[in-house]
C-alpha cells in the first residue's frame, strides 16, 4: 500500500523543540523529493520545508529558516522534520508529501504551541 504515516506531534512550550517522522511504504522513497506541509484553521496549507532525494539540498520559507530542519533516512525509508525555537503560529497541523505519480499525502499530526 502506497502510503506515508506521520507521527511526533503534541502540544509544546513556546521555545521547545519537537521532532516530527514520516514513514513511507509502498514506493521506491529514495526516488522522490520530499516535502512538509502544515494548515492551520482556516489557513491555505502551506509548504515548510523539502529536501532532495539525496538530501543534500533542503528549502524552507523564511518563517521557518533556522528553526526547522528537515532529513531523510533512504534506509528507514523515513523522513523528519526537528522543529526548535517553536512558536505559537507554529501550530498547526503538519503532513509530509510526495508526489508518485500523484499527490501523496499522510494523515497529517497535530502540533500544538501553547503555554
């Protein structure tokens, strides 16, 4: 089954730290770039960050620029998404995505930033 499975997220301090998983199954993972979306209510789904299939090259727009850091592990066919310095507009729900063929989405994981 041609799927991804995220997992990692919760409810946080202003200034802590989560790291986000995303398992894939179903598709050759080290093929594809990768990518991590996050919506808010009433917001547009928004991209966070996206790293190359070998990982040596990753994006991020400036609200997230030196905060989030996204990886990849070719051999867990894994990706992660360590997120610091965390702030409440980060909260969100966030979903990892690849397009194979078509637009893979997981079920999303809720992170909450909240004092």
């Amino acid at each position: 089954q041609v799927q991804l499975v995220e997992s990692g997220g919760g409810l946080v301090q202003p200034g802590g730290s989560l790291r986000l998983s995303c398992v894939a199954s179903g598709f050759a993972f080290s093929r594809y770039p990768l990518y991590w979306y996050r919506q808010s209510p009433g917001k547009r789904r928004e991209l966070v960050a996206k790293i190359t299939t070998t990982g040596d090259s990753t994006i991020y727009p400036n609200s997230v620029k030196g905060r989030f850091t996204i990886s990849r592990d070719n051999f867990k066919d894994t990706v992660y998404l360590q997120m610091s310095s965390l702030i409440p507009e980060d909260t969100a729900v966030y979903y990892c995505n690849a397009v194979v063929g078509r637009n893979l989405w997981g079920q999303g994981t809720q992170v909450t930033v909240s004092s």
